[in-house]
C-alpha cells in the first residue's frame, strides 16, 4: 500500500473513517484517483451534515424553540440558495432548448414555402381547392348576409317615421 496524502479537510471525518479510506486503497491505484475519491467523500459528507443540520432547524421551528436552544439555520439558507440556482438554471436551458427549437421550426417552415414556391402544381392546387371555392362562397353569403341587415334596418327605420 502506497501512503497517500489527503487534503486535511477542518476534520470532517474522522480519524478512524480516514485511516481505513487509506486501507482499502491498492497499490495499483494511482494518487489523483484517490484524491478525487476523497473530494466526493468529503462532500458527500458535508451535504449529509449539512441536511441533517436543516433538518434539525426545521424541527427547533416546528416546536418554536429556535431562540430557546439558539439552533443556527445556516444550513436553511444554503439549501434555499442551491434550490434557487438549479431553478434559474433549469430556466435559463429551457429558454435556450425553446429557441433552438424555434429556430429550426422556422427554417423547416421557410424550406418549406420555398418548395411550395418552386412547384407551380402545388400552388395551383392550393389555390383553386375545394376549401378555397367554399371559403369564397362563404365570404358572398356574409356579404350579402350584411346587406340584408341593413336593409332591414332602414326598414324599420322608415317604419318608425
């Protein structure tokens, strides 16, 4: 086993868990792995204290003795601003997601008008369809709809005289 030198962190874990950290590692291992072991370990380690921590808080706020044990909240805060920044975050990808999106459903709409444009079938098809024979129809039964309407209006308007 090759000694190994971990960074000292404010002791974090103890003595006992560190020592058989430097046990289990083989000496095949090389050192930057076992440093970045350490890393997660130790912050794995502080998250841990640190939620039990806020969970310790919230139960000195369920019993509205805060002040009494003088429990510090801390930790509250910390979880409040690592929630705040995965939402902005979470924000901020979905907006790019969006526009990317957009983007690419604008230049397929565009691909597509254009070949609309090129081919003179289709846009012959288009413009005399069925749909579009019916939709003028449509529009001269309004018309005339509104022409109706008016003139019964002047009738009753001539009435009243």
């Amino acid at each position: 086993v090759v000694p190994v030198h971990l960074p000292r962190p404010a002791k974090v874990l103890s003595k006992w868990y560190q020592r058989r950290v430097r046990e289990a590692v083989v000496s095949t291992q090389s050192t930057g792995i076992i440093c970045k072991v350490w890393e997660k370990l130790y912050k794995l380690t502080f998250l841990n204290r640190a939620l039990t921590s806020a969970q310790q808080c919230r139960k000195a706020f369920y019993h509205r003795n805060i002040a009494c044990n003088a429990v510090e909240c801390n930790d509250v805060v910390l979880f409040w601003r690592a929630t705040r920044m995965l939402e902005i975050t979470s924000n901020a990808l979905r907006l790019q997601i969006m526009n990317t999106e957009a983007q690419r459903l604008e230049k397929e709409v565009k691909q597509y008008l254009e070949e609309l444009s090129n081919d003179e079938v289709k846009k012959k098809k288009l413009i005399t369809g069925k749909r579009v024979e019916l939709a003028e129809e449509l529009r001269r039964v309004r018309g005339i709809q509104d022409r109706l309407d008016m003139f019964i209006d002047e009738l009753k308007k001539e009435q009243d005289l």
